[in-house]
C-alpha cells in the first residue's frame, strides 16, 4: 500500500494502524486500543489526543528551531503557584474551623463536625516526600567509582550532587528531593543501568541531574501541593454507593445527597485535570531540557541512544526477565541486551515515530521518546564532557552487584 499524499509505501509495526514514513500521513490516527484511557470516553480520548498532537508538534518546533533554556518563570509556574497558595489557605481554615468547632463548648455536639475537619485538613495535609521503602541507598565507602562518576557529571551538568544515591528494580531512573530539609535523592533502575553502555550510563545521569536545574515546574515544594491535593481532594468527594437510607424520603435524600457530592467531584476532578494539564505541558519542556543536558555530559550520540534503549524496553525486559530466572544478572544482562538492540535496530526509526502516536497525551509528563531523539538530532551536537570507560565501568558493576542480585532475584521470583 502506498501513501495517498506522497505515493511512499507506508509502514507499520507493533501491530499499529500503518502511516506514511515520509509525510507522517495517518501517524496521529487515535487507536484506542493502544492506550489506556483518560477521561473514560472514547469521543472525550480522542478528542483530547487531536488536542495533544498539535499542542506537542507545535511545542517540538518552536524548541527544535529557538534556544532551550531555563525558564524560571512562565504562565503554568504562576498559575500553579497560585492554585497551590489557595489549597494551602483552604487546608489551614479547614483545620482552623475544625479546631474552633472541637473547642467550641467542649464537650459538646460541634465535636462531631469538629473532628470531621481536621480529618479532611490531614488527609489533605502537604507532603514533604520521603526516601522509598524499595530503594536501595549506596553510600560513598560502598560505591565510590559510582559516586565519582555522579560528581563528575553533576560538575559537568552545572547541577547539585545529590545527598543519596541508590538503586531499584525499576526499568528506569529518577530524582527527587524529599523532608524537610529537601535532600536531593537520585534513583537508578538496576535493569537499565546494567543494559546500557558507559556513554549510555553517563548521558542517564546526566538527564537525571538535569531536572535539578532545568526548572522542572514538578519539583517545586509548593507546586508540588498544586499537583496532588486536588487529587486528593477528588478522591475524598467522590461519591459512594450508600444503601444505609430506607423508605422513600431516604431514597430521596440519598439521591440528593449523592447528587450534590457528584457534582463537587466532577468539579474538583476537573480542577485538578487542569492544573495537571498545564503543569505537564511546562514539564515536557524540562524534559528536553534535561535531555540536552544529558548530550552535554555524554554526548550527543549516547543521549539518543539512551532514547531508542528506552523505545525498545519491553523486548530487553523480556531477555533481562529470562536471564534473570537462568540465574544471570549484571553482565549477562547488557550482553542480552545488546543482542535484543541488534536485532531491532532496523525497526527504530519506525519505533520512533509510532512513539508519537502511542504517548502523545495531555496528561503525560514526558513527550513521546521519538521526538525527544528527534529534537537532539535536530539541535547542535555535543561531544562528550565526560567520558566513563569500559574499566571504570566495570568497577561500578563490581561495586553495585550486590543490590543487582537482589534484584534479579526479585525479578526471577516476580515472572
């Protein structure tokens, strides 16, 4: 079959509807089947994809051709800081009523609606975050070939050196920062760390750091409490099933009463959708941002293919899952790996573009991994700031291959 537009023979993969390679023709065609649903209409889903589409194009050129910095301020910064401030007050005079009620002719009826607040003020209390139950810290005496490495590239980067280093089984990284007093957390998946090659491990750590610096709206204390409260606050309205009323005046007013807790829902649902909405359209940027971030330090090649690693994670999943039940881990892995990217590495391209139409989304923190390959092919190339060699890198599998064991055998156990 040939392109209608441009008369190119139009490609598929992964079972997807075909498009044109070329001209892109039918690459934004909504398959719902392909994703997980949004707002639970499929009308509502695929309207809001067209929406998506043209608001992550439109994003993608006017970075690809102007300059990527950091912004400190925007118009979704203000909006959420301000969204923030407001739940902040609203939280405190929940708390404050609740505390005048329990108190008021004490004891006394106002007790009941009293407690009843401050229950809803700590239930939408904010939170300061804390190091995961699942995450396993490195401390510098135990890893400092890994450590050095995140020095260098924090050095490198222009970012902060975390306060904690530490590995899960996640096929994947993160940072944050948590408690009071805000220390800076960087995770590493053991999986994705173990497939990938030393430029590859230098560029992860790059991005990862880069979110210390690139002005991401989501790691802000406060707007943090812009993204989340409204969530609870949703879940806390929303309406039960309640069969505790009898008769007819009690099926009425339950019907009332649901009624008028359906509406508030609906209402702080979508809130809380649109200050989600904004807040991700500001992250997708710093996304890219700490993409070239991350070409910087590793260079530009071993950013992008950081990226394709990334299109390809259910098939290394798949061989890292079976040498891991074989018994295998660290080494093993990457050699796996290696083998799994080989085989795809002609199908990349195509993987690339369907990433478009797979996790292009109002609601998604990342832009689709394609255009993020993309973006760094098409701005300035970077040459390596840091360089990690095979020996070094080596040093740091010997270093964490402890953690590694464990999480092979929690993957053995798990699939």
């Amino acid at each position: 079959m040939n392109c209608p537009q441009c008369s190119v023979a139009v490609t598929a993969a992964r079972d997807a509807a075909p498009w044109c390679p070329s001209c892109e023709w039918n690459l934004g065609h909504f398959e719902p089947g392909r994703r997980r649903p949004e707002l639970g209409w499929v009308w509502a889903d695929r309207a809001t994809h067209r929406v998506a589409w043209r608001l992550t194009a439109g994003q993608f050129t006017r970075l690809a051709d102007g300059p990527l910095r950091r912004r400190s301020w925007s118009a979704a910064r203000v909006i959420t800081m301000a969204v923030a401030v407001f739940l902040l007050l609203f939280v405190v005079a929940v708390a404050g009523l609740g505390v005048w009620l329990t108190g008021y002719h004490f004891p006394g009826i106002t007790i009941l609606p009293g407690v009843a607040l401050l229950g809803v003020a700590v239930a939408l209390r904010p939170r300061l975050g804390r190091v995961r139950d699942d995450l396993h810290l490195l401390d510098r005496d135990e890893a400092p070939e890994l450590w050095a490495l995140v020095d260098r590239v924090a050095v490198a980067s222009g970012a902060p050196v975390p306060h904690l280093v530490g590995l899960d089984s996640s096929f994947g990284a993160y940072t944050t920062t948590v408690g009071l007093r805000r220390r800076r957390v960087l995770c590493l998946g053991a999986p994705l760390w173990s497939v990938l090659d030393p430029q590859e491990r230098v560029a992860l750590v790059g991005h990862e750091l880069g979110h210390f610096v690139n002005g991401d709206l989501r790691r802000g204390p406060l707007t943090q409490v812009a993204l989340s409260t409204l969530g609870r606050l949703a879940v806390l309205t929303r309406p039960a099933d309640d069969s505790r009323w009898t008769g007819i005046i009690g099926m009425i007013a339950a019907a009332m009463q649901w009624l008028v807790q359906w509406l508030l829902y609906r209402l702080v649902l979508g809130l809380h959708l649109l200050v989600v909405w904004i807040g991700q359209r500001d992250a997708q940027r710093a996304e890219y941002l700490a993409d070239e971030i991350a070409a910087r330090a590793a260079g530009s090649a071993a950013a992008v293919r950081l990226l394709d690693a990334l299109l390809l994670q259910d098939a290394i999943d798949t061989v890292i899952c079976r040498e891991a039940r074989a018994k295998r881990a660290g080494a093993a892995w990457r050699e796996a790996a290696d083998v799994a990217r080989a085989n795809l590495a002609t199908g990349v391209p195509a993987f690339r573009q369907l990433s478009r139409r797979d996790e292009v989304s109002l609601f998604a923190s990342h832009p689709p991994t394609g255009l993020r390959a993309r973006m760094l092919e098409r701005r300035p190339r970077h040459a390596a700031a840091v360089t990690l060699t095979e020996q070094q890198a080596e040093r740091i599998d010997n270093e964490i291959a402890g953690p590694v064991e464990r999480v092979r055998r929690d993957l053995a156990t798990a699939y």
